[in-house]
C-alpha cells in the first residue's frame, strides 16, 4: 500500500514567533517544547526520520505531532487533546477511607510517630488497602495523598493549640475578675468605693525560672561603620535560676516585686506581709491565679490572723491571660531581661530590684478593656 504524502508545514511569522518562544521557556513543559521543536524542523525541510534522530525520539511520537499540527494548527498542536492522561483510578470511598486515616493518630495504629508525614501515611495505604478493600489506593503515592487531603482541608501533619475551659465555673469566675477591674475604673475616675476601706487593688503572679546566665568572653558594642549589633559569644554559663513575686497596684501603678530562690508557701506569705507593712490599715484585694501555694494550709493559717485585711480574688481555671501582670510580665520579657547577662543570681536580683526601682519613678497604670463596657457596678 502506497504512503500517504505529507503536506508541507507553512508556517506564518506569528506561529513562529509563537514555536521558537516556546523552546527558550522555562515554564512550559519538557513535551511541549518537544513538539515545537519538531514543528520547526519539520517547516525547515527536515524529514521524520532526520527529526527522529535529531531529537532522540521515535519515529512514531514525530508522526502524531505532525499529524496534530496537520488537524488543528501548528499552535494549537502543542497542546495535549481533550481527555488525554490517565483515568483517575481511586474510588470516592477510597479517598475518604484514606482521610479517616488522617484524622487518627499513627501512634494508635502501631507507629512511633506522633502525627503523620504524607509519605507515611501513603505506605499506610499501599499496605492495607487491600484488606480494607480500597484496591484503588495500591500504587497510591505521596503527591496523591497531598492531594486528596488538601482537597478535605485536612493537615494531619500540623498542630493548632487551643485553650479548653476546664473550669465548669469559667464564666462566673470571669466576671467576677472583670468586676473588680471595673471596680478599679470607679475608684480612680470618680472616687467611687463600694467597699469604703479598700486601700489596695493588687494584680499578683510569680514568674519562675529566670535564668541567671553569664558570658564567656565579653560582650562587643556596636562600632559605626564596622557591625551595628552587640556581638556576643556562642557560648555561656549558667548560674541558677529566681523566681520573682510581684503585684502590680491597679490604682497607682506602683510595683512591688519580691526576687527569691523557691517559690515556696513561706515565700509567698513573707510577699504578703510585705504588702500588710507597705499599706495603711483597710482592705487590700489581691487578682491571682490558683497556684497551691496560695490556697496551702500554711497560707490560710497566715491569713487567719489577718481578718478582713486581704481579699483574694482567683482567676479561673486556664484563665491566668485574664490577670493584669501577666501583661506586665511579657513586658519585662521582651524589655529588661531580654538578652540579660549576670555573674551571678545576686546581680539578676539586684538588676530585676533596680528594674522595680525605675518603674516605680514613673509608674504607669495598667488598664483592662476587654468586656469592661459590658460591665455596671452599682
């Protein structure tokens, strides 16, 4: 049987404007820039057999992509014809089955992983697909678990914290810290007093284990010209950690801080008879948290003897982000002990005391807005 003879490829400015920009890109594939390499060498004068052998391919893949220019266009023969590729071979239950495995723990399922990674997750499914009867998933890669999983809007791979309300009387709690700093606004806007012999609003929390590290070498200053930054050594040493007991007063913003060794029961009464000393006779009400300490059997023996003289208001459970110092304490860690080096616990006490000192001659008052308006005091 006869050939059929070719016709000759014409192509005009444009389309070959279009096939030559299409072999220098970077961003097209490497099949395209195939087929429009063929293109031009076929409208060159070329023969199949020649292309063949000058681009390494077979005499039929020359074939179809002349045969594609032929039908549609030199242009349009770039392009893959509708439907080409691969079926998609894995079943909607297969997917799904594969999701539910995203969404449990592979630790559950006999790993030492905590949290999936996609490659993990697909040798799960190769595995026991099968068995599961989800046949679909045997040949199942990475790429397609990414894939499917994105498609659910599922990252086993990722963790998201949350705070859980463990306390059943958040809410009550809540309200009852948000009234006293509304309290607070009362006194110090327009001298209103519900109790008539509060002398003390005070927000209190311990701040543990500041580390008391030293240099190595000397530190470097910055010098114009040469590095802007403090160098530093590498290497350090540690000397111990403080802890630091402190109350912000909400109606002047005065700070009393107390730097000790222990966060102990004992350490936390010595604090509050610091403050029965430091204020006149009356009620000092105190925000805190409910570390043991301040509800030990130590601390409510001290407290006996000192009737009416405190109140304790207790944040709820997981509610520490509602006590006023804590912003304060955030403060001090981004300002004053960032980058801190000391030769020994007895100069971070006395750097945190003169820290105290310097607030204190200017002091600011902390102030809470959330859900205050929301809030009467009658």
């Amino acid at each position: 049987m006869a050939r059929r003879k070719r016709a000759l490829l014409v192509l005009s400015e444009d389309d070959r404007r279009v096939l030559e920009a299409v072999t220098r890109a970077r961003v097209v594939s490497v099949a395209t820039q195939e087929r429009a390499r063929i293109l031009l060498a076929y409208a060159d004068g070329m023969g199949v057999a020649s292309i063949g052998r000058l681009l390494q391919m077979g005499h039929g893949k020359v074939m179809r992509c002349l045969d594609r220019a032929e039908a549609v266009g030199p242009v349009k023969a770039l392009t893959d014809l509708p439907g080409r590729g691969s079926k998609r071979t894995i079943t909607a239950e297969a997917r799904t089955w594969l999701v539910s495995l995203a969404c449990q723990k592979p630790k559950d399922l006999g790993y030492s992983y905590e949290l999936w990674t996609r490659d993990l997750l697909a040798r799960h499914a190769r595995a026991h697909c099968v068995a599961a009867g989800h046949p679909s998933l045997q040949h199942v890669v990475k790429a397609s678990v990414s894939r499917i999983l994105r498609a659910n809007d599922v990252r086993p791979e990722r963790i998201e914290y949350y705070l859980e309300k463990r306390d059943p009387e958040f809410e009550t709690k809540m309200t009852t810290v948000l009234h006293v700093y509304k309290q607070v606004e009362l006194v110090r806007d327009e001298g209103r007093d519900a109790d008539g012999d509060l002398v003390a609003v005070l927000s209190y929390d311990e701040k543990p284990g500041i580390q008391a590290i030293g240099i190595t070498a000397p530190d470097l200053p910055p010098v114009p010209g040469k590095h802007a930054a403090t160098g530093r050594d590498h290497e350090y040493v540690r000397h111990g950690t403080v802890t630091l007991m402190a109350a912000i007063d909400l109606l002047d913003g005065q700070v009393l801080g107390s730097v000790v060794d222990r966060h102990t029961s004992a350490a936390f009464i010595d604090f509050l008879r610091t403050l029965d000393e430091h204020y006149e006779a009356g009620l000092i009400r105190v925000v805190l948290d409910n570390h043991s300490i301040h509800l030990s059997k130590e601390t409510c023996t001290y407290l006996a003897t000192r009737p009416g003289r405190f109140d304790f208001v207790f944040t709820p459970k997981h509610g520490s982000w509602l006590n006023l110092i804590e912003s304060f304490f955030g403060k001090m860690a981004r300002t004053m002990l960032r980058g801190i080096r000391v030769a020994s616990k007895e100069e971070l006490k006395r750097r945190i005391e003169l820290f105290f000192e310097e607030l204190n001659s200017d002091p600011v008052i902390f102030r809470w807005r959330y859900k205050l308006d929301e809030l009467s005091v009658a």
